[in-house]
C-alpha cells in the first residue's frame, strides 16, 4: 500500500469508528486475561454472555483456582472449546496465584507461560494494558490486511509482522480495534459491503 493510502485508510477508519475499544465485557485486568481467553475461536457476544456469572462465581484468581472443574464447564458450556478453557482457566488461577501475586503478568514471555495464553492472546493483552504496543491479528484483521493488500502472509504471525511494519506502533492498538470493527460491520468474511465501503477507493479487492 503506497503512503498516500495507506494515510487515507488510518483516517478514514479513525472518522468511521471514532471510539476504538474491546467488544468483550470487562472491568479490571482479571476479567480481561480470562474474556480474552475465552475468546478463542469465539465470538464476543458469546463470550459476553457467560462472564457475568463466571466473574460474579469467581472474582478473582484465587477464588477461580479453587473452582471445581464441573462448575466451570456449567458455566461456560455455551463457548468453544469449554472442556479445554475450563481446565486452561482454573490453572492459569493457580499459576497466577503462585507465581505473579494473583496480578497478570506484564511481559509477553510471562502471559504465554500460562496454560491457554499463544501469541495473540498474549498481545490483546499487552495492547489494552497498554504496556507494550502490540497489534494481535485475529480472523477479521487477518482477512482485512489480505483484502487490502496490507499482506500477503499465510500465517497471523506474518501478517502481523506486516502491520507492524506498514504503521508506526503508536496506531497498533486504535487499528487493531478499528479493523476488527470493519470488519464485523461492513467488510464480512462471506458477504463484504464493497458498494457501500467508504475505503472502497483504496481497496483493491473491492467489487
Ligand atoms: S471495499 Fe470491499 S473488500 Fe475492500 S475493505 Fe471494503 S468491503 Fe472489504
């Protein structure tokens, strides 16, 4: 993408979605870490369907790495993968416990140490912490960066590495959540609103 389009997108994207932000419910760093995981291979809405009694169940990290295995798995059945999360939720309660003072951690090499926690998991978590600019990549960027020939990479890692490269990091997290937003409202994986896109001039995919 040549510089001149590539400052359109970021403007064009920053008028359509003014308030850039995480679609998950949550009000402390504990119910992001946990939302985020549940989020794998799951939609938000799904996701902010269970958190309201898993959080009101289980406040905290010690209070969730006591839990039983079968009230998780109740209380989160509706999710993908919930027998997996379940277990991944209540020892990343005990590892949180024991090793990081019930907090969530700071360092990349720390979040992926929990059981669960891969690569993008770990960056969602660093971008809205704000600690490390970081600009995970999930199936709508994926499917976006391709669309707008922002990369060609075969893998998420790939095309994160591209994003990184093409924008300076200070707009990774704003782009991160204005793409996501694009592309659940207008640019869908079966069905993109070319007609109706307002980076259609820019795009090379647009029909
Ligand atoms: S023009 Fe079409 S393919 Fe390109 S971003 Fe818009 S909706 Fe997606």
């Amino acid at each position: 993408m040549t510089p001149q389009k590539r400052k359109i997108l970021v403007q064009t994207l920053a008028e359509l979605y003014p308030d850039p932000h995480s679609e998950l419910d949550f009000k402390n760093e504990y119910q992001l870490l946990i939302a985020v995981m549940l989020s794998a291979q799951c939609t938000d809405k799904k996701v902010n369907q269970v958190t309201p009694e898993l959080f009101k169940t289980y406040p905290n990290f010690k209070a969730l790495s006591q839990a039983k295995l079968a009230d998780v798995e109740r209380i989160i059945r509706p999710i993908n993968y919930y027998k997996t999360k379940s277990k991944n939720l209540i020892a990343t309660g005990k590892e949180a416990v024991d090793r990081f003072k019930s907090k969530v951690p700071d360092t990349h090499k720390e979040l992926t140490s929990l059981p669960g926690v891969g690569n993008k998991t770990a960056n969602v978590i660093l971008s809205e912490k704000g600690v490390v600019p970081a600009f995970p990549v999930d199936t709508h960027i994926f499917r976006l960066a391709h669309r707008l020939g922002l990369s060609k990479g075969k893998t998420p890692d790939h095309v994160e590495a591209d994003l990184r490269d093409e924008f300076p990091s200070s707009e990774w997290r704003n782009l991160h959540h204005r793409l996501i937003f694009h592309g659940r409202r207008v640019c869908g994986a079966r069905s993109p609103q070319c007609e109706a896109c307002a980076l259609r001039a820019i795009c090379p995919s647009a029909t």
